[in-house]
C-alpha cells in the first residue's frame, strides 16, 4: 500500500472518531448525570444521534483546518471523506430511517 492511501485511510479514521468523540464529549455535557452506558442507550435509541452527529462535523472542520495548516493535505482528504460519509449517515438516520 502506498503512503498515498495509507494518509488517505488515516485521515478518514482520524475524521469518524473525532465525529464520535466531540458527539460523546457534547452528550456527557448536556446531560451530566448519564454515565458511558446510559450514553450508549440513548445515543442509539434514543432519536438524538443525528442531532449530535451534526454538530460534531463542526469539530472535523477544526481537524481538517489543523492538518491544512501543518501541510499533511492527504490526511485532510481523508478527515473531507470522513465528514461526507458521516454527514451522509446523517442524513440517513434524520430523513430516511
């Protein structure tokens, strides 16, 4: 594999879990007495994932600026992809499911 593909394919890691770990930080602070199971539940089936997943893109940006700025651009390819597919599943989740 090339180092091409490989910054790509860290760069799309980096991007879903960050997407995940800004959603888990953000859910822990608007409800503070859940605990990380009671996140898991509610997250999954509780209706609210999309909303959260949403303002979590927010936070990709961020990323995706940081490794424009230290010149890493296949790895902000790859964080670009990463948003895409889950503002896709986003989308999904809210208007077809």
């Amino acid at each position: 594999m090339t180092q091409t593909k490989k910054d790509i394919i860290i760069g799309i890691l980096i991007g879903i879990f960050t997407a995940f770990l800004i959603s888990f930080i953000i859910f822990l602070n608007t409800n503070p007495g859940l605990s990380t199971a009671d996140y898991f539940n509610v997250f999954v089936y509780g209706k609210i994932i999309a909303p959260i997943l949403s303002m979590a893109l927010l936070g990709n940006l961020a990323v995706f600026f940081l490794f424009l700025k230290l010149n890493k651009d296949l790895i902000s390819k790859g964080i670009l992809v990463a948003t895409i597919i889950v503002g896709i599943l986003v989308f999904i989740i809210k208007f077809i499911l």
